[in-house]
C-alpha cells in the first residue's frame, strides 16, 4: 500500500504521525492512538475490535480522528462536508485528539510540501478535491482549530508549511 499518487510505502504515514505526537506528549494512549488514526477510515477496522484489542480510551481517539467517507457516494463530491465536519468536531476537540489530527496533517503537508516543490500544481491532481484554494482553507481551518497547540514546534511547523504553499491569497478564500 501506497500513499495516494506516490511510490512511499503508506506504513510511513501512521508512523511519522505518532512519532510527532511523541513530540508533544509521554502518554502511550495517544502515540498509540496516533499510529492507529486511519485504520477505521481505511483499513474497514471497527471501533469495537480496536476496543477489544487497546481498550475504549485507544478506540475513542481514533474514532475521533476518523471522518465519515459517506461511502455510497463519490469522494469528490463530498470532500468540502466532510471537511466541515471534521473542523467542526476538531474544534470542539480535547487535547489529545487535536494532538493527533494536528500530527496527521503535519505528516500531510510534509509530503505535500516536498511534493508540491517538485512538481508545482500538478500535485493537486492527485486528490479527490483538485482546487489548491479549498486545500488551503482546510490546512489553515487545521492552524485556527489547534491553535492551543502553538506552543509546540509541531505546530509552529504546520503553520509555517500551510503559510508556505498556500501564501495569503489561497488562506483567505472561503470555503
């Protein structure tokens, strides 16, 4: 398995998000949950085994982080709902989940930012929402709804990647 439109072994992601939670946090549950994040979303996992397996607070975390694909219908077409959706729920998010949904996006924009320097706005082809902009106001809705987090140099990172690829004009678009 692959990250989406690239040759790096997806095992890379999950791993890179709980090594930077490690960057903000010493509790095991949430690393855990960190490296766990996608695996409802993407690898058809129910909650209930991961309660069976790491207990309800590991399963509670990741289930937090994971977003409603709305299966029956295109990715494309429900990319900006589910967007919303996930801002809105991060930004009532305790602690701890916006540790791991602010990892999951650094390890994001950390690949887009490499990539986007190679290849420039191609990059956004492989996406199911192609317009730069609606990713610009997603990864910036991310820096407004972890803003607890600016302290850490995790943050101060992904703030400095989004300003970095999307610049003032792509953040101050609206949705």
């Amino acid at each position: 398995m692959e990250r989406k439109g690239t040759a790096t072994p997806y095992i890379l992601h999950p791993l890179e998000a709980a090594a930077i939670v490690g960057t903000m946090t010493d509790d095991q549950e949430i690393i855990a949950a960190a490296m766990l994040h996608d695996v409802i979303e993407d690898a058809s996992v129910a909650v209930e085994q991961l309660q069976q397996i790491f207990g309800e607070r590991i399963a509670a975390l990741v289930a937090a982080e994971t977003e409603n694909k709305r299966e029956n219908l295109p990715a494309a077409d429900t990319w900006q709902v589910r967007k919303e959706e996930a801002i809105g729920a991060l930004c009532d998010a305790d602690l701890p989940v916006k540790m791991i949904a602010l990892a999951d996006k650094l390890s994001n924009i950390r690949a887009i930012y490499r990539d986007y320097h190679q290849i420039g706005d191609r990059l956004w082809d492989r996406f199911n929402q192609k317009d730069k902009a609606k990713h610009g106001w997603y990864y910036q809705s991310v820096v407004d709804a972890t803003k607890e987090l600016a302290a850490y140099p995790a943050w101060q990172e992904y703030d400095c990647l989004v300003r970095d690829i999307f610049g003032q004009s792509e953040l101050n678009i609206k949705k």
